[in-house]
C-alpha cells in the first residue's frame, strides 16, 4: 500500500459474499434430495427441512450480531492512503477461502438425501439467507449513520472470511458514496461487475 495505507474490504460485502453460494448450493442439493424418496420419506424430509431453513437464516442472521455492533459503534475515518478493495475482489477472495467448505456442506447435503430428502439442502438455503439478512441488516446501520463500514484485509484471517474474527480491533468509515457497492454490500447500479 502506498505512504503506510492499509487495504480495506467493506464489512458487508464480507458477510454478503457466501449468501449466494450457500443458498444455490442448498437449493439445488434440495431439489436433487425431493426426487429420492428417502428412508423418512419425502413429507417427513421437506417438513424439517423448511423448519431448519427458518432456524439457520434467524441463528445466522444474529450470530455475533453483539460483535458487529460493538465494532460498528467508534470507528475511525478511513485514511486518505488507505486503498479500498473492490466488491469483485472481496467476493473472489471470500468464495476461493471457502470453496472446499461449500463443496463439502453441498455433498453431505446430497448424500443426506438418501436419509431425510431436501433437509440440509434447505439448511444449506437457511444459512445463506441468514447471511443475506445480516448484510441488509448491516446496510441499513450503514444508512442511518450515513457511512459504509470497512475491515482491514490482512484481519479478514486466511479464508478472507472473518469480519468480526478475533485479529479485528476496529472498522474504518468512508463516506456513503466511495467504493462499488451500496450500504449493505449489494453491486451499485451500472456496475459490470460481479
């Protein structure tokens, strides 16, 4: 980073990047799971699933949500040498970081099908609307305090994925407008990006 910058990644952004994956991933591993009938039957397996769906968006929705607001409440203004990460790259880095995870979460959620049919496939969905709740919930603190909330990268931990992980002592602020994504991580209008 030039003149002593450090790099920041937008905290929603952070929380936004694994909502889409999860909940594609659960999706599908469900709709692949109704189509096997299963040692519970299909009835039994898409009644615990919806309930384990509702579960997992409410527990990741709060999760550590205490945490956030602890490090939302007295940030400090970003610097002028600190160098703001794009949205596209917070992404990339957080899916990379957590790749093998997913892979892993959506072939139990398959093979869990031949138990319980569709049941961790929507815990799977559950999980990354909690994650897509948290991130609104995020922007709309961003909006009533009228700033975006940013994390040091080299604090995000290895898998890039840690917002509110031990190493982070603190966010940084910028005004409403600067980076390439609105108040809860979501790509601003007119961008190309992903």
């Amino acid at each position: 980073m030039a003149r002593g910058g450090q790099g920041l990644a937008r905290v929603a952004v952070v929380v936004r990047a694994g909502a889409a994956p999860m909940w594609w991933f659960g999706v599908f591993a469900a709709g692949i799971g109704v189509l096997l009938p299963g040692i519970t039957g299909r009835r039994i397996g898409v009644m615990a699933g919806a309930a384990l769906f509702i579960i997992a968006a409410g527990v990741v929705a709060y999760l550590r949500s205490g945490r956030y607001t602890a490090l939302a409440a007295g940030p400090a203004r970003a610097g002028r040498h600190d160098v703001l990460q794009d949205r596209a790259v917070t992404v990339r880095n957080w899916r990379r970081g957590h790749r093998w995870w997913l892979l892993l979460a959506f072939a139990a959620a398959l093979g869990s099908s031949f138990v319980v049919p569709a049941a961790v496939g929507l815990l799977l969905a559950g999980a990354g609307t909690g994650l897509r709740l948290k991130a609104a919930w995020l922007g709309r603190r961003e909006r009533a305090d009228d700033v975006l909330l940013w994390v040091r990268v080299d604090w995000l931990g290895p898998r890039s994925g840690a917002p509110v992980g031990k190493p982070v002592k603190a966010y940084r602020t910028t005004g409403i407008a600067a980076g390439d994504a609105t108040p809860g991580g979501a790509r601003r209008r007119g961008d190309v990006l992903v």
